[in-house]
C-alpha cells in the first residue's frame, strides 16, 4: 500500500498537481459538502485550473463512498464534465488514469469503487478519442486493463434505493465501447475488446440482467462491426460460440440457472438485431446472419 502511495504522489509530483494534505479523505481537503453542492450547482465552473486539477484528482477517492449523492453526483458528474469540456490537461489526466487503475486492484468492500473507477475510465478513454494524447502504448494497456476488468467483473448488483447504482458490467461496457470508437486501435485491439464482451453476454454465475445491460454491451459490438474487423462469416462464429453457454440442453425450461441464461443472451441478441438491422452501415449489416441464426437456435 505505501509503495502505491508514493507511486502515485510522485506521478503528481511530476504533473505539476499539489497534493492533498490526506490523499484518502472524501470530501478532499478544503472542500466541505456544502461547497462541493455548490459547485455542482454552477455546472462544476472552476476557474483556476490549477485548482480543478486538485480538486479532480482528490474526487477520485469519493468514487469509493456508499452515499450515491457524493459519488455519482458530484465525483463522477463532475470529473465528466471537466472531461468532456476539455479543461482537464494530459499533466492531469495520465495520474489519475494510473490512480484509477490502482483503485481496480485496491479492496472494494461496498462494491462501487471497482464500477465508479471503471466509469470515469471510460471518460478517460473519452478524451483520448477526442484529442488524442495517449500514445500507442498507453493505448494498448488501457485495452487490456478494461477488457481484463470487463471479464473479472462478479458483482452483478445495478441499483439499490440507498446506495443507488453499481452497475460493473454496464460501466465497463461503456469503457469499452468508448475505446471502440477510438479509430487508433487497430484490428487485433477491436477483436479483444469483442470477445471480453462475449464473457459476460451470459455470465457463468446464471445472473438475470435488469438494468439494461445487454444494450450497454451491444455497444461496443456494433463499433467493432463498423470498423469491418469480421466479415460475415467471422460474427456468424461469433454469435454461434454464445449458444453452448446456455449449459446442459436437458435442463432447458426445468431450471432457473438455465431460465437466467437464455435471459441474458436472448436480450443480448436481441438488442444487436434492432440496431443491425435499422442501421444502413455495411460492417453492421454483417452482424445480421449470425444474430438472426442464433436466435432461431435459442431452445
């Protein structure tokens, strides 16, 4: 632990960013919740950069908090829109995506900060596609720490009343689809972003998904079938590969592990086949025969 923690104040260290009197203390330090509604009130408009960048890499640890109010609506609305809006610099952003990783590997006892770490990634990736400032190999790693993740994802929990979302698999879909749309990667980097996604289309656990998941993890998906990386034939494969995973054929109907698979590939296939087949993209059209084919051997 105290190896990552100076790993991570020398990466500020050389980015030009104070660090906080308490790198772990959610608020940060200086920001009480009063402000920090405030300035989710003015849109997130902070001024002085040297300041946003501060206070961006101090929000990181709220991504950590149960109270969805602190985590979800100020930490990652506001690092989205600092993001999206272009005021966060490459000197900023390479530490946090290194402390964001780290905070995939750290302990997660409530289960939000793996899925919240993930989903300000996939803003990260956001705003290399953007402007790129990643270079090749940054590219790369980031490819395969969010498939890494997308697959290790165990916690299916979407939303609770007091904890309000988790959403791992959704979030790390949305990593990876940012990253899909990234047209730096290359053929091999979209074909393993395709086949993480095919690990949790039908998780091995036999969890239902209810939170619009299959459509998050379609995503990716029709990206990679726009950049032409299979043909026809290839995605037919791919789709076919999908159907062992329903398990034993003699417990269709009878069991309720079963009854969850078709679920989740049903829904899966299903959402593909809508957006394929309304999108006039020739690379999307391929993805049809093997959906439809699919779907016809769903027992």
């Amino acid at each position: 632990m105290w190896r990552t923690r100076a790993s991570i104040a020398l990466l500020l260290l050389l980015s030009s960013i104070p660090v906080a009197a308490n790198a772990e203390a959610c608020p940060p330090a200086g920001w009480g919740r009063d402000l920090l509604e405030a300035l989710k009130q003015s849109q997130f408009a902070l001024a002085d950069a040297g300041e946003r960048a501060t206070l961006a890499m101090g929000l990181l640890d709220c991504l950590g908090e149960t109270d969805p109010q602190l985590r979800d609506g100020i930490a990652f609305e506001g690092l989205s829109a600092w993001m999206r809006k272009g005021e966060l610099t490459p000197e900023t952003l390479r530490p946090m995506r290194e402390r964001l990783y780290a905070m995939l590997a750290e302990p997660d006892p409530a289960g939000v900060r793996w899925p919240f770490a993930a989903l300000v990634l996939s803003e990260v990736a956001r705003t290399d596609r953007i402007a790129p400032w990643m270079t090749p190999a940054e590219r790369a790693t980031m490819v395969v720490r969010a498939s890494v993740y997308f697959e290790s994802v165990r916690d299916y929990r979407g939303f609770e009343p007091d904890v309000g979302w988790r959403h791992g698999v959704a979030h790390g879909a949305d990593w990876l689809m940012q990253l899909s749309l990234n047209p730096a990667l290359d053929a091999p980097q979209m074909n393993r972003i395709v086949d993480a996604v095919a690990v949790q289309v039908v998780p091995a656990s036999a969890h239902a998904y209810v939170f619009g998941e299959p459509q998050r993890m379609a995503a990716p998906v029709l990206y990679a079938a726009q950049r032409g990386i299979r043909d026809e034939a290839a995605w037919s494969a791919w789709f076919a590969a999908l159907l062992p995973r329903l398990g034993d054929p003699s417990l269709a109907w009878r069991d309720s592990a079963w009854l969850a698979r078709r679920h989740d590939l049903n829904a899966f296939l299903e959402a593909l086949y809508v957006e394929a087949d309304l999108s006039q993209d020739k690379g999307v059209k391929a993805l049809l025969p093997g959906i439809a084919t699919a779907l016809k051997a769903l027992p």
